[in-house]
C-alpha cells in the first residue's frame, strides 16, 4: 500500500523556516494536489518527499517505510519535472528505458514495460524520434512514460504543465487523469493553477506561507472554504469580498454593506454571529446574476439595480463588473446578450449562498 503520510515535517535554509511543521495523510491511489501561491512551500514539500530535499524535522513515511534517511533511489517513487529533463541524444525508446537500463533490468523487461508505457500515452508511432522532433506535450508524455516504466509507489509531479500553451495544457490534464485511472498509483501533484488543481485531484492541499490553510475535495473547498484566503484562492473567477458590519434585526441578522445596503443572512449564522462584529461577506460571481440570466436561487433573493461598467464575453457566459456596496464586484450572465458598459441592468442575488467570515481573523463563521 503507497500511503504517504507527513507528520510535523519542517523544512529550514538556516534560520529562515520555510515549511511549518505540516501534517498531511494521503490515502493509498489517491490523487492530491499541493497548490498555492508561488513561495508558499508547496514544491518544497514535494522535494522533501521525494528526498532532493533533507527535512529538518519531522517524520515522512512511504508505505511502511519511514523514508527521512532514504535516497530518492530508494524510496520508488517517480517525478515528473517541468522542463521534461529528456536525453536529447536518445530516442523516445531509450529514453523511456534509460532508468530501467541503469538498473540492470533484463533486455525483455525493458522491452514490456516500455511498449506498455508506449501504448498508455500513445507514444507508439514516436519511439524512434528524437525529443528536438517532438512537440511539448509529446515531451511531456515521454516524461510521464519514463516515471510509469519504473512501476513507482508514488508519481510526483512538479508542475509538469506550465511551460505548454492553454490548449495543450487543457489536453494533458485529461491525459493525466486518464494516466491516472488506468495506473492506479498515489500521486502527489504541485501546481500554481487552482483550475488544475480543482479538475485533477480528489483532494486538494491549499497551502500559504509554509503551512496548509485547508485539505479537502474540490467541492469541499469551493462550497465551505474555512477562510478569507481559501475563498479567494479556489474558484475562477474568486469569490467576491466585501466588508460589511452585522446589524440585528427581527427577521436574523443582517450584514450591512458600507452604501448601508443590508443582505439578510442564511439561517446557519443565526448565532454565530453579533450585532456591530466587522465581517467579510462573500458570494460567487455565479450567485449574482441579471434578472433572467441565472441559475435561479432556490431561495431567497436580494434584487437591485446596477449600472454595468465592463462586460467580458466568454461564448456561453459573460462576465459583467459592476458596482455593489461601495467596490467592484463580478456578476456571471448565462445564455448571454450583448451588454453595453454603462448599461443599468436588474440582478439578483442568491442571498442562500453569502458566506461570512471574522474580518480580524479571516475565519469563516459558518456552522
């Protein structure tokens, strides 16, 4: 079983401490993703797992094994980099055997393993190419194919799509997922794209400054995110926040916008929250639509009128910017129309799903 499990594990350059004593458990075939800004110690963490990088304290554990003293060559794993590190003297076929050549495995291992590899990613009619002849997501998929021929415990990935263009990024994260369900091996993935992040994984670990802020599943973390930074980190584009004060009224509390306008709050708030607290009220752009181009709400709905001051056209969605207590928001128009900027139009507000946050802790106060 190719469990991974991080235990208090903390990563140090001298004085300076980069990774905080982090703890995560990963389930055997599980697919999670280590995402967040670029200095957040997520690559680090993949590094320390992989043991290019020492740990400084702490226990990291593959299967059994804790691995804390183990050489990368020893712990059966497989990394993917994001510069592919392809041999450029080799062909696709010496380059998906190199790794087993090395360790001494038979000319017939070699040989099945590579073809199985080959047919996986669809490599077969390239194998007698040189990487200067391949396009990026050939190379990527070369890459890809050298870490399956080794039948790792675990697949890491280290941003192996950021140096491809949109469209074939969009294409590989569906050649990783298939990899991944047909291979059915634990795989650790480190990306700065929460779109990756939130198509790709089961679970996802959001992590800032060295620590993890949240683990969960994609819809987990876009529907419940336990902070202000959650919230704006997963969901394109992110969650609207504006700040707001809790005013008490006889129907339940309401947060009270800084042009005073007031949006009733979902009865799960009902107290946990106080009269005169600073929130953070948050929706989706989705939760705020024109009158007539939305999902519509199940319940109760703040409607208003506002002027729009940009339109962004996507096909079947628009983008609108408008202003909403005293800031720019985004609003999301389905089966669109064409929309002029200085146009007033009616919206809606799904007031079922505000969320609210302490705005000194950034903490969510859902129940």
């Amino acid at each position: 079983m190719a469990e991974v499990h991080l235990s208090k594990v903390v990563k140090r350059y001298g004085a300076l401490e980069i990774v905080h004593g982090i703890d995560l458990d990963i389930a055997h075939n599980e697919f999670v993703v280590l995402v967040g800004p670029s200095g957040c110690g997520k690559s680090t963490t993949l590094r320390m797992i992989a043991g290019l990088e020492e740990i400084s304290g702490g226990t990291i554990s593959i299967g059994d094994r804790v691995v804390n003293s183990l050489p990368p060559r020893a712990r059966n794993i497989s990394m993917v980099f994001q510069n592919y590190a392809l041999y450029p003297h080799m062909t696709v076929r010496e380059n998906l055997g190199f790794g087993l050549k090395i360790a001494r495995q038979s000319p017939a291992v070699i040989e099945q393993r590579v073809n199985e590899a080959a047919d996986i990613l669809g490599l077969s009619p390239l194998m007698d190419r040189l990487p200067a002849n391949l396009s990026g997501g050939q190379r990527q998929r070369v890459a890809m194919g050298r870490a399956i021929v080794r039948n790792p415990d675990v697949f890491l990935f280290d941003e192996p799509l950021s140096n491809l263009d949109a469209k074939l990024r969009g294409q590989m994260r569906v050649e990783i997922k298939k990899l991944h369900q047909r291979v059915k091996t634990t795989v650790v993935y480190v990306t700065h794209d929460q779109v990756e992040a939130m198509t790709l994984a089961d679970r996802i670990v959001i992590m800032r400054d060295g620590h993890i802020e949240q683990v969960g599943t994609p819809i987990d973390l876009f529907e419940r995110p336990v902070n202000t930074f959650v919230a704006g980190f997963i969901g394109s584009p992110p969650m609207n926040q504006l700040e707001a004060m809790i005013g008490s009224r006889p129907a339940g509390p309401v947060a009270v916008l800084a042009d005073g306008t007031e949006l009733p709050l979902p009865p799960e708030f009902a107290g946990r929250v106080t009269a005169d607290q600073a929130v953070i009220v948050g929706f989706r752009p989705e939760n705020l639509y024109p009158a007539g181009h939305g999902i519509p709400a199940a319940g109760q709905t703040l409607d208003m009128d506002r002027t729009v001051s940009l339109s962004e056209p996507l096909g079947t969605e628009t983008m609108l910017f408008l202003d909403f207590g005293g800031r720019e928001v985004q609003a999301k128009m389905l089966n669109p129309r064409l929309v002029a900027p200085g146009e007033r139009m009616p919206f809606k507000l799904d007031l079922g799903h505000l969320h609210v946050f302490d705005r000194a802790s950034g903490k969510s106060l859902r129940a």
